[in-house]
C-alpha cells in the first residue's frame, strides 16, 4: 500500500520509452494560438490580459536592463502552471513533482542571474557576500556563510516546488482512500472524508498556482539583485 502511494510520481513508460518529453510538450498544445483577426475570441481576450497583468506586476521592482527577461518569466509562468494545473486531472502525470525537472529549471536560470551580475557589475554582485558594517573578525564567517546561502537558492527552489506539490497529491490520494474503504462501513464518516477531499483539491487548485508564481518570483528577484 505504501508503495502504490507512490507509484504516482514515477515517470511514466510506454514500450519501454519514458513519456516525459510529452508530459512536457502537451501543455503548450492546449493554449490557444493568436489570429490574424481584428477581435479576438473571449478566451483569446482573457489569455492575453492575465499574460499583460503578470508582466507588469512580475516586471515592476525590475530596470529597464531586466526586461529582457520578459518572455522567458512569463513563459516559464504559464509552463508551470499548466503542468501544475494538468497534474490535478485523475489519471495524469505531474512532471513538476520531479526534483530533476525543478532543478533542471532553476540552476539555469538562477546561474545566468549570478554570471550577468557578475559580468555588468562584479563590485556590487561580490558586495552581496559581505554587509556593510561588518565587524572585521566576522568577515570570513560571514562570507562563507553568504557564499553557501548563494549556491543554496536554486536547491530551495526546486525543493519548494517538488516538496508543496508531492505533499499535495499524497494527501488528496491518502484522503480519496479513506473515503473508499469508508464507504460500505460507515457513510456518514465518509461523506465528510469526501468534502474534506473536496476542499483539500481547491486548495491544491491555489497551491498549484501559487508556487508557480512564487518560483518565478523569487527567480525575478535573483535578477533584480544582479542587474
């Protein structure tokens, strides 16, 4: 029983070939692409607004110089919380409960933030590592300790992310459970299991959008300290 808990985070296979290139691929399927037309569709109309809203509030604490990254945040954004959102789906795969996909995501990402802050401004970007007003015997503590806290972002993130979502989908399967073997036994008892099973998924619902916009949030403001 233990195990079947966590057959669901396995990759899933068909003749022998890993189907996580789909996984990944299909969401980008299911968005709506834009028409030459003057109006839009209502779908359309409410894709662009959200994608124009997020952009301005993900683009505001930025200067002018990470604006570049516009369509890279924005991108990653809306990738993951498609597969955020499809993982809910019964019987689907959630590519975002692999801590090899969510690292995959942000040490790049978080490694290009360090190499452009290192390359526009090498003085401020290694002025992280040591506040100012430090007294002298504390500087080489407090440099090692700046240093690991560095390398420790891009871990944190892909943990966030792996840990929140995994939880999520052992508890609504532990709960769904319970409500089964309940059932024939007592009734009462499992008609409640079956509303707390049902706000436990609009809760997932909100914990899948919001730790995909937090992992983009923390990674824009990564940029803002090396820009």
């Amino acid at each position: 029983m233990t195990l079947s808990f966590f057959d669901q985070f396995m990759s899933p296979m068909f003749l022998g070939i890993p189907l996580m290139a789909l996984a990944l691929t299909l969401p980008w399927i299911l968005f709506p692409t834009p028409t030459a037309r003057w109006l839009n569709n209502r779908l359309l109309t409410l894709q662009g607004w959200f994608i124009n809203r997020f952009t301005q509030q993900l683009l505001l604490p930025l200067n002018v110089g990470g604006h570049k990254w516009a369509t890279i945040l924005t991108s990653l954004m809306l990738f993951l919380i498609t597969l955020n959102m499809l993982g809910l789906l019964p019987y689907t795969f959630t590519p975002t409960t692999q801590l090899s996909l969510n690292m995959g995501l942000a040490v790049p990402l978080w490694l290009a933030t360090v190499i452009i802050g290192m390359r526009n401004q090498p003085t401020a970007a290694l002025g992280h590592l040591l506040p100012e007003g430090t007294p002298v015997p504390l500087i080489p503590v407090l440099i090692i300790i700046e240093t690991i806290s560095l390398f420790i972002r891009p871990l944190a993130l892909g943990v966030r992310l792996t840990a929140n979502l995994t939880a999520g989908h052992l508890l609504i399967q532990l709960i769904a459970t319970a409500a089964f073997v309940l059932l024939p036994i007592m009734p009462t008892v499992a008609i409640l299991t079956s509303v707390v099973l049902f706000l436990l998924t609009l809760l997932e619902v909100a914990v899948a959008m919001i730790q995909a916009y937090v992992f983009v949030l923390l990674m824009s403001l990564y940029l803002q300290e090396n820009v």
